[in-house]
C-alpha cells in the first residue's frame, strides 16, 4: 500500500470518527428540541422523528407570555456581564501583578489560589452565606455576582498569570524607553497580546455565572431575582413536570452560549495552550 492510499485511509478514518462523535454530542439536542415541539408535556414517544406530526411553538409561546420567562433572562444577562466584566478586570491586573512583581507572599498568595480549586464550591456556601447575611447582601444581585466572581477569580487569575509569563518582558521594556510608563505599557501593549488569554476569563466567567443553580438557589429567594437555572427549576414540581416548557427554555438558554463559543473560537485555542506553558 502506497503512502497516498495510506494518508488517505487515515484522513477518512478521522473524519468518520469526529462525525461519529458528533452525532454522538448532537442527539441530547435533537432529543431536547423535539420535546419542546411535542404538545401536552410529552417526554417519551415511541417516534424516532426528531419534529412529530403534531409539533407546534406553542410551548416557546407560552414561555414569553404566560411565565415570567424574560424577566429570568434578563437577570442572568445582567448578572452574567457583571461576573464577566468583574471577573476579567481584576484578573487581568491580578494575573500581571503575579507575572511581572515580585513582593513578599508572592508564592502564598498563588498557592492560595490554587488550593481554592481543590474544594468544590458547595463547600463555600455555608461560610459565604454567612458572611452575605452580615453584610446584608442576602437576596441581592450584589450578593450573587460577589459569590459567581469569588469562584471563577482563582482559576481566570492563574489563566492570565500564566499567558503572561509568555509575553517577553522586553517588549514593556521597549514600551518604557518610547515614554510609556508602566500603565501605558500595560494597557496599550500588554492587554492587546494577552487578548486570547483575556477571551478564555471573559467566557469562563460568563458561563460561571450563566449556568449555576446550587449557589443561586441559597442566595435568590424573591422570584423577581430569579436567573434562569433557577426560572428553570420552576417547572418542575410533585405532582408533574411541564417538559415541554422545559425543553422549549433549554434550547433558548443554549442560543447565547453557542454563539458566545462560535464568535470567540479562534482565540480559544491559543488561550487555552499558551496560558499553561509557564505557572
């Protein structure tokens, strides 16, 4: 067997396994959206049609007149941007501060960081719960942007610090003998080459924020301040569970996200590997 018939029995054998598993990853989605589509909050069927023959938007309908479906998502939007911009802010400068100085609990402070993600978060609910009642932030969009911005910082911190390290320190260097001084060259040349690093804290904060329920559940008692993971939880209950409600908000909710991940995906990458190359 020649070498061309060799490369392409293997690119062959690549492509029919990435198809496989995506249709692998894609059958949870056509499962969910042919819920939503399926009247009187039907789960099963004995159908293997992904739209049935008595599919209908009525479930999408109901979701924007008769429940408070918009007022859900609009709280997650606004907390959402907050936790990202909160997240991406003080990590950037944290990250920087970690890479480029050296001061006394260097080493303790990044250690600490990284022994915050040994623990799962559910530990740090009683502790922070109490701290929100005492700081009568309980119930508030202050309390749970502050608990969302707390969990994601350690990990968007060791992110940027680590894409930092890649950055040669001449080029600041050069920056300073142009005249810049050391904010300059951190936000005009700095900033703009960590952009991949900067695009893997924006995403992961956004989605620390936009999919949690365990820690909005604790928090969030007033239904006007419900998210939409908690909005979601509503339609089930005891004595049944409005599925089609359910899938009908699922596939809604997954909109931003996959266009969030398209629009972002060329600098994924690039963050994810080059930040890991130095700690």
């Amino acid at each position: 067997m020649d070498a061309k018939r060799k490369t392409f029995l293997r690119i062959t054998a690549t492509y029919l396994a990435l198809a496989l598993f995506c249709l692998i990853s894609l059958y949870p989605v056509s499962q969910i959206f042919s819920i939503s589509l399926r009247p009187a909050d039907r789960l099963m069927s004995t159908s293997l049609e992904i739209i049935p023959k008595d599919a209908s938007f009525r479930n999408y309908h109901l979701l924007f007149t008769e429940r408070p479906f918009t007022v859900w998502l609009a709280n997650s939007t606004f907390v959402a941007l907050v936790v990202t911009l909160t997240g991406v802010s003080l990590a950037s400068t944290a990250g920087y501060a970690f890479s480029r100085f050296n001061f006394i609990g260097k080493k303790l402070g990044l250690l600490s960081l990284l022994v915050t993600q040994m623990f799962p978060a559910t530990m740090l609910l009683l502790p922070m719960y109490i701290m929100l009642v005492k700081l009568h932030l309980y119930n508030s969009y202050l309390g749970i942007i502050i608990m969302y911005s707390a969990t994601a910082l350690p990990f968007c911190v060791w992110q940027m610090k680590g894409y930092y390290d890649t950055i040669p320190a001449s080029l600041e260097e050069a920056g300073r003998i142009d005249g810049c001084n050391r904010f300059q060259t951190f936000y005009k040349i700095i900033l703009p080459l960590a952009s991949p690093a900067l695009v893997i804290t924006a995403l992961f904060s956004f989605m620390s924020a936009w999919t949690e329920y365990v820690v909005a559940a604790q928090i969030l008692e007033d239904p006007g301040l419900w998210t939409l993971p908690l909005g979601l939880k509503s339609f089930e209950s005891n004595m049944g569970s409005e599925w089609g409600l359910y899938g009908a908000a699922s596939m809604i909710v997954t909109i931003p996200v996959v266009i969030l991940f398209l629009s972002l995906s060329k600098w994924l990458v690039s963050g994810l590997t080059l930040g890991s190359v130095k700690g």
